[in-house]
C-alpha cells in the first residue's frame, strides 16, 4: 500500500465521490427520501440532510418500519413473541415502534434484549423487508441463514445479483431508503395486477419489460 502513488489515491477518491454523486442524485433516491419524509420516516428531504452513507441501528430502523407498515397496512399483530425488553428505555422515543416491529414479526430480540443501538446489516434489513412482505419468517436453519431472504428478494427485484458483494456490510441510510421505496413499488404492483381476473403470472412476467426503476410510480 505505501508504494500507491498520493496521484493514484487522488484518482480514486474523485472516482468514490463521483459514483456517489451519481447514486444520490438519481431520481430513485430523491423519490424514496420525498416519500419518506412526506410518511413521516424520516425527517429530512434533501440528499446532504438525510445523511445518506451513515449507518444506521435497530431502534431507527424499528422506527421507520413501524411507520412503513402502517402506511402499506401492514401493521398487523402476527406472533406472541415477549415484545419487552430489558435494554429499551420505556422512555425511549423508538420504545412503541420496537414493541411494534417485534408483534408484527419483524425484529425480535436476544435473551431479553433487543440491542437498541447495534448497527444493522443489510443482510438483517433486507430479512426484515421480506419477513414484513410475506407476513412470514423464511428458513434460516441454512448457512449462511440469510440465504433464502436473498433469493426472495432477487425473486421479487428488491435487491440485484450485485448486492451479493456488500450482502452481510453495514446498511447505509442510502439503502435502506432505496429498498423501501422499491418494497413499496413492489406492494403496490401486487395489490394492482393480483385480481380474479390477473394471475400471479403476470407479475412475474413484469421484469421482462422494466429496464429502470424510474419506469415505475407508485
């Protein structure tokens, strides 16, 4: 590494900011921050306010799922978990949307805790997208027990085969902004096109002729 030439660091620092540039000012990202913020996830709606490559810990996002179930009406009781835990401060303004996500069976705890501030991966959010989309907890018996919430949602064009790379990295605030506007995306394709009259065929059928996300309004 001393041998790298500071004109060469230079080099892929320019390059570093400007995929990043490039990430935060598609129209994917400012359409998932707007929504946010108009739903009440988050509190700001420009790009250097929301702060898009911090990470972010379980209690926030126990906070901005409790807020994204109940505007996709998803924020239904589905488990008898003990949703109290010994390290949420009652006083805690994340305390309600903990005890929420955990009865919705979105996030649970460990031996009576809930790690309020450990940082998520995202390998733990997209699990807790997937658990939130089919009302269910897929297998995690297998290694890496990740591995069927991957495929799922690959299957539903949540996340991408280049996702693979930074699968089980920190989640930044960019990500988890991005995969709940597309899960949105996706709830409402469902909802539209799943009738008596149109098959689940269709919906699958449905990559073939999107080639953007921005082909899509929700």
């Amino acid at each position: 590494w001393d041998n790298i030439s500071e004109s060469t660091w230079s080099n892929v620092s320019l390059a570093i900011i400007a995929w990043n540039e490039t990430l935060t000012d598609s129209s994917e990202f400012m359409e998932s921050i707007n929504r946010m913020y108009d739903n009440g996830m988050t509190s700001y709606n420009t790009t250097e306010s929301f702060m898009p490559y911090q990470t972010i810990t379980r209690a926030q996002v126990a906070k901005m799922l409790d807020k994204f179930a109940t505007v996709t009406n998803l924020n239904i009781i589905r488990n008898q978990w003990n949703c109290e835990f010994s390290d949420v401060d009652p006083q805690s303004e994340y305390k309600d949307s903990i005890t929420k996500v955990c009865q919705y069976g979105i996030m649970a705890g460990s031996n009576d805790k809930f790690s309020p501030n450990q940082i998520v991966t995202k390998a733990e959010f997209i699990a807790m997208l997937i658990r939130l989309f089919d009302w269910n907890k897929l297998d995690e018996s297998i290694n890496p027990r990740w591995t069927e919430y991957y495929k799922r949602a690959i299957e539903i064009w949540l996340i991408s085969a280049q996702d693979t790379v930074s699968f089980t990295s920190e989640i930044a605030r960019y990500d988890v902004a991005t995969y709940l506007y597309r899960l949105k995306v996706r709830l409402t394709m469902y909802n539209n096109l799943n009738s008596t009259q149109l098959s689940d065929e269709i919906v699958k059928t449905l990559s073939e002729t999107v080639n953007t996300w921005d082909n899509w309004n929700s």
